[in-house]
C-alpha cells in the first residue's frame, strides 16, 4: 500500500499565490510515500513545501520553473509499477494522447504522468496508462482560465492501482476514483 | 502439607542464591524420580487426557533429596542422595523450593490437574507455594487461574477452540491495511469488470463512503489507519527492547523475530480493541513472561496457539491494573499514585521504624521505586526465571494480584531494611532502583508471613 501524490502546474507566485486552503489542509506529512511533480511550480519555497510532505520528491522540469536543474522526463519504479513523468509542453500538439503515447513508450513505463494542460485527465491505451493531475492552485492555462484546481493521489497495491481524484469544484472538494489493474504482460509494447 | 518452624538464622538473606534461569536444567535439577515423573506426565499429558496421579508410586522408591542441605545452590540431584526421609509430606524446614517440596507439589498438581473438574481453592492452595517448571505445568496451570480455561476439564478443548478463533478473526479484521479494507467494501457492492476497456478515458466512479487517503474525517478508515502507525511503531520500537538478553525475544535466530511478531500482533490487537487504553509502555513487559511461559509448553499444540492464548491471558491479567496504565487516572483512587499510597501504609503498619527513616528521613518518595515495581508486575526487578516464580504467587493467591503484589513489595523493602536503615537518599534510591538478587522463596515467605500478620 504506497501512496503517491501526483501534483503540479501550481504557478506560484505568478498566476497563483498559494494552494486552496482545503488542499493544504488535507495534505499533512507521514502518510504520502513518494511525490511526482510534473512541473511548474514555479519557485523553491513550493519545492520545499512539498520535501515537507515526503522527502521522496521527483519533479520533472517545466517552461515556466525557475530551477533550471530539474530534468525534462524521469521514471522510478514504484512496487510492480513504473512511472514516468514528464511536463507535457514539450509533446507537440499539447495535450494529444497518442503523442503523449509515444511518450510513454519511449519511456517504457506502465504510468505516465504529465501536466501543462492544466485538465484532469486519465487515459489508458495499450501501451498504459496517462494521468494528468491538472493545476493544483486552478491557475489559468495556455488555453483557457477555466481551471478547477485538482490533483491525484495514486494508492499502489501490488498489480492493481487506485486513483483518487481530488477536484475543488465550487468551492468543494469531490473526491473521486479510478480503478486499474495492470496485467503480467502489459508493459509498453 | 505441614510445614515447621523454621529458625530465624535459616531465614537470613545469607543464604540467598539465584537459581539459574535455563529451564532445561530446572527440569533436570530435581530428583531422578521427577524425572520419570516429567516423563510419565510427557506421555499422558495431562491438560487433555486423565491421568493416574503419579504421586504413589513416585514416594516409594526414590532417594530422596538431602534434609540437612538448607542451601539451594543448583543441584546435582543424581549423586547427591542420602536418607530417605520418607514421604511427599514435607517433613524437611526448607520453606520451598528444594527437590521434596517440588516433587510433592509437582505431583500434587498433576493430580489436581487431571480431575475432571478442578478444584480452584486446591490449585490456589499448591501453585501459591510455586509452581515447577517442568512438563508444561506452569502453562496449564497459569491458564487456569486467569480464567482462560473452565475449570471443568472436558470443555477444555471446545473453549480453546473457540477463543483461538476468536483471535485469529480479530487479527484478520485489525491488522488489515485501509486498501484491503476498501478493496472488500467495493467487491460487495461492484463486482469486479476486468473487461480492460481497450483504450479510452478511465471511468471515473463514486468514492464509497467518502473515503479516501486523505480525509480527515474521524471515521475514516484511512485516518484511523495513520493514527493507529504511531501506535504501532511504538509498539514495534518496545518490542524490540524486550528482554534483550534472551535468546527467545531478542537476536537474529528467526524464533526470536517470529516471536516478536506475535507480540507485536498481540499488542496491536489489544491497542485496536481497546480505544480507551490503547497502547502503554511496559504492557510488553506484562506480555512477555505469558507468551514465553505458553509457548515453551511441551505440548505441541498448545505452544503452537500460544500467541492466541497470551492474548486472552493478558487481557485478564491486565484488566486487574488497567488503571495504573491510564494517564488520566493517575490521581484518582483508583490510580497509580494511590497503589503507591497503599503500600506506604501498608509499610507504616509492619515496619513503622522503616518507613519513617524511608518517606521522612530520607525523603525516598516510594513513587521513585515502586512506579516500575507495580506497573511491571516486578517483572524488571528480578531475572527471567525469579519473576515467573513470583508472578505463580501473585497469578493464585486468593486475595488476589494487586493485594498480593502489595505485600511482595513490602516485603523487598524489609528483607533490605538494614541496608536501607543505615543508608541515605542516594544509596537508598540506588539500592531500591537495583533491587538485589534475592532468595525469590524467602522473599515470598516473608510476603505471606506479612498477610497472617495483618488479620491477625
């Protein structure tokens, strides 16, 4: 039972000035395991909050970060998982699920996780599965100011994953899920 | 069993020995006779089948230990013979502990054992004078008298069947992680489409209950499951610590991690189910002397459930103190402070002199030494083996735990009385932190000798 948090495009301090205060609220160290961060955070004080959280901190660099270091894609395997992470501006058309599947067979991971678009998105083809966390701070996107702040919290038990998505909608926080499996032999290609 | 004066030289401390804690020697150190006696109660076990009592052929033959040897230094029994002094009936002034005594009393609870229903005030009666370590004796009879068995022999098996299932669901529903948990409220509700949707957006579904990883929520699940890690990682840290010197509790042998384990389970179940107490420091030490004791039974089967039995046992022998171990009870009447209280006065009626020169003198504030001595059951006061001694007294005397601990503890304090009378805060303080290894029979003498005294 590990649990990881998939967050980012968050924009602090320049078209966002925080978290919504019910994310923050529920997002207290020790029960996260491992954070993936796609990106766009955009300055260190968001990176030291999140090593506040879990020390275990993968980010991914975004066009907008001002921490140069970070790199273009990573993967980690996480139990029976493997994840990737990359920020998404870099997969032209933006947002398009068989370039981002090129993506992720290029990586060769089971879950690839990817922002920039700022939309919640889970998406399973045959090469795996990607998630897009969205924006956790609702910051406005490339393409429209019409954000609902959201992010993932991935709960991986052995073969099976489950999603939990957390969205702020009017001024509430919806909790919902998703179920996958992954079977024996359905690693990229 | 009539017992002699005994001459108050015989009584000095001098003589004190610590007997050694290998069972296996124990079990060895009695007479040849007892020997056969192990062997013979080996075969019939007694917890489950009737057995002839074997106390009649057992006084015929056998030379029987040395009278005149006071001293309990450990023992060669097999050459040390000499004059047979007739019979089980303790005719020797030992006040208990050397080979006729323990031959009797091993015989007489075997007896006691095997009848069909037990005689409780008999059994008190015997295992009060100690219980020997020898043919899994000590775990019946431990099993007994906190309740654990029915004192009717031949619902023995049903009652251990059910408690140990009993458990095992406990350890099953508590000890299961929020994931697992949630993954069987979902089957009863959906059932399980493994149709992999070939591509496609991910249906999103309905959280049951409100229950997620992060809620907050009191009835959550997954909160209650974070909550409950700190308990448990305290747990696993005083488990960990317990009884490092033993190679049963502590080392690299898997024995040792498996028994960890289960005391560890057995604490978590404990903490799960009881919300008001949860989890205290020192409840492993309570823990442990069952578990050992149960799980180094002879009989296969009863080691083997070992872990569900001490479970049961040590709620029973907990619920006797379970104040000592709340915080908020610590002022109360019924609290640790005013146990402590007890046994101050209970020292000022026996030994006034004493307990001046301790409380007023020398202002040793018995909360120094007796927190450890009453909360631990004396478990850290003495070795392995002395405690399990101590503990057959305090587990059969009628009157019951927490009296009869009060009256050991006064005792320690007046067999070291000279030493504390000539001592001062610090040496006193020291003295009673490190209590000396003592003569565990004397000491149980004199606590017993403090009860007549009192009704009288």
């Amino acid at each position: 039972m590990v649990l990881v948090l998939a967050i980012g495009d968050l924009h602090i301090p320049h078209r966002a000035p925080d978290l919504p205060p019910k994310f923050k609220s529920m997002l207290v160290p020790g029960k996260i395991q491992h954070i993936i961060c796609t990106g766009n955070l955009c300055i260190e004080e968001v990176h030291d909050y999140f090593k506040t959280l879990c020390p275990d901190l993968h980010i991914t660099r975004g066009e907008y970060d001002e921490d140069s270091r970070y790199p273009e894609n990573k993967t980690l395997t996480i139990g029976q998982f493997k994840l990737g992470i990359c920020h998404g501006h870099q997969v032209i058309p933006w947002g398009d699920l068989d370039s981002l599947a090129m993506v992720q067979r290029q990586l060769d991971v089971d879950i690839l996780v990817t922002g920039h678009t700022h939309q919640f998105k889970a998406y399973k083809h045959e090469g795996g599965v990607v998630i897009n966390p969205g924006s956790a701070t609702g910051a406005y996107s490339s393409f429209t100011y019409d954000v609902n702040p959201s992010f993932v919290l991935m709960d991986i038990d052995g073969l099976r994953v489950v999603v939990y998505v957390y969205e702020l909608i009017d001024g509430e926080v919806k909790v919902d899920k998703i179920d996958f499996k992954k079977t024996a032999t359905a690693s990229a290609h | 069993m009539a017992k002699e004066r005994i001459p108050d030289w015989l009584n000095s401390s001098l003589w004190s020995t610590t007997p050694s804690v290998d069972d296996r020697l124990h079990r060895f150190s009695l007479s040849p006779t007892t020997t056969t006696t192990t062997a013979a109660a080996a075969v019939s076990e007694p917890i489950v089948q009737p057995t002839v009592p074997v106390s009649p052929p057992a006084a015929a033959s056998r030379p029987q230990y040395t009278v005149t040897s006071q001293k309990y230094e450990f023992r060669d029994p097999i050459d040390k013979n000499s004059n047979n002094n007739s019979n089980d009936n303790d005719q020797n002034a030992s006040p208990s502990g050397v080979s006729p005594d323990d031959i009797s009393r091993q015989a007489q609870l075997l007896a006691e054992l095997s009848k069909k229903v037990v005689n409780f005030r008999e059994l008190r009666r015997i295992a009060s004078q100690g219980i020997p370590d020898g043919a899994g004796i000590r775990s019946t009879v431990w099993k007994l008298l906190l309740g654990y068995l029915p004192p009717d022999r031949l619902q023995w098996s049903s009652e251990l069947a059910k408690k140990r299932s009993e458990y095992k669901q406990f350890k099953e529903e508590l000890l299961m992680n929020p994931t697992e948990i949630t993954r069987k409220l979902e089957k009863s509700a959906v059932d399980d489409h493994s149709k992999s949707e070939s591509s496609g957006l991910l249906s999103r579904s309905q959280v049951t209950h409100g229950e997620h990883p992060l809620s907050l929520g009191e009835s959550s699940i997954w909160n209650q499951f974070f909550q409950d890690t700190e308990i448990i990682e305290q747990i696993d840290r005083d488990v960990k610590r317990t009884h490092p010197d033993m190679q049963f509790f502590s080392g690299d042998l898997p024995l040792a991690k498996s028994n960890q384990d289960a005391l560890k389970d057995i604490l978590i179940v404990f903490a799960k189910l009881n919300p008001g107490i949860r989890y205290v420091q020192g409840m492993n030490e309570i823990l442990a002397p069952l578990f050992y004791v149960f799980r180094n039974d002879p009989d296969e089967e009863m080691a083997a459930a070992a872990e569900a039995d001490s479970f049961f046992c040590f709620v029973e022998l907990l619920s006797g103190f379970r104040d000592h171990f709340c915080k908020q009870l610590d002022n109360s009447t019924v609290g640790i402070r005013s146990t402590i209280s007890r046994l101050s006065q209970f020292l000022k009626e026996h030994d006034e002199e004493l307990w001046r020169h301790l409380e007023i003198t020398t202002k040793v504030n018995p909360q120094f030494y007796a927190f450890r001595w009453i909360t631990l059951l004396l478990t850290q006061e003495f070795n392995f083996a002395d405690s399990l001694h101590i503990w057959d007294t305090l587990l059969s005397d009628p009157e019951g735990p927490l009296e009869t601990l009060l009256r050991v503890c006064c005792a320690m304090l007046i067999l070291v009385r000279r030493r504390l009378l000539a001592g001062d805060f610090t040496s006193n303080l020291k003295l009673l932190q490190n209590y000396p290894s003592s003569n565990i029979s004397h000491l149980l003498y004199v606590a017993n000798k403090l009860r007549s005294q009192a009704s009288n």
